[in-house]
C-alpha cells in the first residue's frame, strides 16, 4: 500500500517536498501514530508544533463532529458565532484587542506586514520597510519569503518584495543602524524554530521594544510556533515581558484544522476598515469551533502549564546525556517544549535516521539541530523513552 501511494505522489503531486520519509500514518492515539501496516511511532514533532492535543482528543473530535452536524462554511458576509466568541477569547488572554482569523501562519504574517504598512500610509507617511532577521522563517508566500532571513528560501524567488531588510540576531546596534525614517515595523520571532530553535535574548527584545516606541515603529511577534502554549506560557511574549503592537498565530490554534490569526491593540487595528482586507475561509464556522474546542481543552486540562513542566523536566533529561555524550550532544537550546538538540554536524542526519527507524518523529533544522515540538500532553513516561533510545544510538555511533 505504501508503494502504492509513493508512485501515486511522485506522478501527480508536484514535486516540493523530495523523497519523503517512507510512512504513511492511518490513525492516532494521545502521543502514538500508527501506520498503515500497525506500525507505531511516537510524535516527537506534533505535525511540526500543531497537534498540540495529541492525536484522537475525544473532546476535540466531539466538538468538530458537533459542529459539522451544524454548518462547516458561510462566508465572511455575515456574522459568525464562533468566530466572535474565539476573538473574544484570544483577546481576554493575550494582549491584543481585535484579532482577525485567515488561513495559515504565513496568511497571518502577510496580514501582520499589510496592517504595518496600511497603518502609516493612512497617516500620510512615507514608512514601508519591514526590519526581520536573519535565520528567521516567516512563511513561503512571496511577501514573507521577502521577510524571511535564509539565502535557500529567497535565492529563487528573485526579485522579492521590496523593503524588506535583514539583520543579525541578538544584535541590537545592527538593528538600531538599520532603521531609518522609512521603517514601519521590526518583525521577530521570539525564539526562532526552524532554523534550529535560537531564542532572541530577553534584553535585546526589551531595546527593540523601547526603540519602537521611540521611533514610531511598529513591533510585531511573529508567535507562529511560540504561541498557544509551546513555551509554557500561552504565548512567549509572556515569557519575555514585552508586549508587541502585533503578533500572529496559527499551527496548535486549531489542533490541526487550518487556522490563523492576526491580533494587534487598537491603535494599529483600526487602519483596517471595510476593503482593505479579507478572507473567504479564515475565521469560518467550522476552523474557529476548532480554535474554541483547544483553548476549552487547555483551560481543563493545564496544558500551558504541563509544558513548562514537561519542558523542564526534558531539558534537564537531554542535559545530563549531553554532559555523558562524549561531545556527540554539542548544545540543548528549550524554552518549554519547543527544543534544540544541535549535534556534532557529522552524526545529525544519521542520529535523525536512527531515531526515525525507531519510531520516533522529530525534524532536522539547520543541518544540525534535531527540533522536538511534541504535543502538549506529554508525560515524563514519553520523555524518558525518548531520551534513553536517544542514549542508545549516540552510544552506536
């Protein structure tokens, strides 16, 4: 059967993502995949920081089947029930004040960048650069390719949208020279995932934050990954102390429905009115019965708080094996369960592969850092068998 599909792939599905690793997953359960021939695997990824509830929530699937049996799609012209209560509720936990729904995290960076722009252009100044960083990882459309600081990503899509400028992360005065009179926002990931899980350091985000309100600046957090819970804190800026103008979210937001979200204070969300933007699936009745069936979930059952525990109790694991790796394990980076196991570069791709063989699901950044994302509902049990097969194949090599 998996052949099957392999050759079904390679002939009608357009070739982005190269020879896949040879899994096809039939069904989930809590932390477990398994696969169409019964295999297990335990989901050390959550589907790359989505299922943050695991797979099989019998609570999530209760209210997504309860919601199907009412209405999956409308339209954006007229009111929707859940989509109000979901804003209702992301701004009674965060920061923002208003909050719109699209479809994706780099919808939401996209709408991040045009509320930015649309804010000063409707003050009658001439401010369109968006100030990222490099290594930073904002999306694969066009604009947030432009926003995104790694060569490989841009390279082919030359030339990218203009105003977009990169600079060395963790250095303020670089990004204190790179501003001038024309920018409108400075764009962060607080930790930055993809490209191996670096988090920004806590005084650098506190400068950007004083020089954004010196300069008129917009300051946007890009909480794509770090939102909902992944840091022990329902979203990083928590962690850090400093509140953004605008961030964005989307992955465990829907639990694996589409979903993503533009949040900003007032100030910066009143430049959108009627026509300057929208949607026709983002914030529809079925993606944000999602989003309110996940906050529901991690309100019982404390999972904000279960990954920072969890999250410690990991790091603390991986730690102790660093120190007895030989120099194999060359930096743990974590903030809750969002961690980087960055290895000597020659044993990463085979550490990768060996961990894949024995049934475990992570993802390789950077070409040396192996990035674990599991769900929220992790136990020490999960943790432990982890770590010790993670033991076992680094004693192999």
């Amino acid at each position: 059967m998996l052949e099957d599909i392999i050759q079904l792939d390679k002939k009608y599905y357009m070739n982005t993502f190269g020879s896949r690793l040879p899994v096809c997953f039939e069904k989930g359960e809590g932390m477990k995949l398994f696969d169409d021939k019964g295999n297990t695997y335990y989901d050390f990824l959550g589907g790359i920081a989505v299922n943050a509830l695991g797979h099989g929530h019998k609570d999530f699937i209760a209210a997504l089947k309860n919601q199907l049996d009412k209405v999956i799609h409308t339209s954006s012209l007229y009111y929707i029930e859940n989509q109000a209560k979901l804003a209702q509720k992301m701004v009674q936990l965060s920061c923002a004040e208003r909050v719109f729904f699209c479809n994706s995290g780099a919808e939401a960076n996209e709408g991040a960048i045009k509320l930015a722009k649309i804010y000063y252009y409707k003050k009658g100044m001439e401010k369109n650069e968006i100030i990222s960083l490099d290594k930073s990882f904002h999306g694969r459309t066009v604009a947030t390719v432009a926003a995104t600081g790694q060569e490989k990503y841009q390279k082919p899509y030359r030339g990218l949208t203009r105003g977009f400028i990169q600079v060395k992360p963790n250095d303020f005065e670089e990004l204190k020279n790179a501003v001038t009179d024309n920018t409108a926002a400075i764009m962060i990931e607080l930790i930055q995932g993809e490209s191996g899980v670096y988090p920004m350091d806590k005084e650098y985000v506190e400068k950007i934050r004083q020089l954004c309100d010196e300069k008129d600046i917009m300051l946007i957090f890009d909480e794509v990954q770090t939102g909902m819970g992944r840091t022990g804190y329902l979203f990083a800026s928590e962690m850090y102390g400093v509140e953004p103008d605008i961030f964005t979210c989307a992955k465990a937001l829907g639990g694996g429905i589409p979903i993503g979200a533009v949040c900003a204070r007032k100030k910066a969300a009143d430049a959108f009115e009627p026509g300057d933007h929208g949607t026709t699936f983002g914030g529809n009745p079925f993606s944000t019965a999602a989003g309110l069936a996940v906050f529901d979930i991690y309100e019982k059952e404390g999972l904000p708080e279960n990954a920072k525990s969890m999250g410690e109790y990991f790091a603390g694991k991986l730690n102790a094996l660093k120190e007895k790796s030989g120099g194999k394990i060359t930096e743990i980076r974590s903030a809750g369960l969002l961690i980087g196991i960055q290895l000597k570069d020659e044993i990463a791709k085979a550490v990768f592969n060996a961990l894949f063989e024995k049934g475990f699901l992570t993802s390789l950044c950077g070409g040396n850092t192996i990035r674990v994302a599991p769900p929220l509902i992790i136990k020490e049990k999960d943790i432990d068998l982890f770590v010790e097969n993670l033991e076992n194949i680094l004693k192999e090599l």
